[in-house]
C-alpha cells in the first residue's frame, strides 16, 4: 500500500497493490518527482510474479514502468529516473504500510 499522512496524521491511502500485473509486496520508501508523481518498486507481481517499477500520479492512477522478468532484470540494479529525481534500487523495493511517504 502506498499512502500519505497530512499534517494531524490523517492516512489516505494512495493505492493499494493486489499482487497481480499491478505488483504486490511493497517494501521501503518512494521518491516524489516536481509534479507529484510517486515512483517506487514493489518486490511481486508484474507478468512474471518477479516485481515491479511503478509510478503513482498525484491521485493515485499507477503506471506499471517495468515488469521485471527474473532473469538478468531480476532487480539487479534498476534505475527509477524523472525530470528532478533519480533512484538505485539494489531489488525491487517500495512503500510499506506503516511508514510514511515523502510526499
């Protein structure tokens, strides 16, 4: 699940992963590009049960970026890039409920 707090600590959950195509096991942070889009990995899911890279806009509508394939995509070293941000995940990783994102 992929969510935001506001100032008093009101959760609105932004998506929540099924485990299918979207990807599923969400497992540490996202990075927020200038126009409010959320880019992150989730560690299943995807065409091949081997992970996702994915982008959230600013209401929550996911884009699937790369559907890892578990072979030399495996989540290896995938850069995740926009116009002011750039990730290196060392495996596909994302948000965990519980812990807050940067947005």
């Amino acid at each position: 699940m992929v969510f935001k707090l506001d100032s008093v600590g009101n959760e609105t959950v932004l998506h929540s992963f099924t485990g299918g195509a979207d990807g599923g096991t969400p497992r540490a942070g996202v990075i927020r590009d200038s126009a409010g889009s959320l880019y992150g990995t989730a560690r299943d899911g995807g065409t091949a049960n081997a992970g996702v890279v994915f982008k959230l806009d600013s209401i929550g509508n996911e884009t699937v970026l790369h559907s890892f394939t578990g072979g030399a995509d495996g989540g290896s070293r995938t850069r995740v890039s926009s116009a002011t941000r750039t990730a290196t995940f060392t495996e596909p990783l994302t948000m965990v409920a519980g812990r807050r994102a940067p947005v």
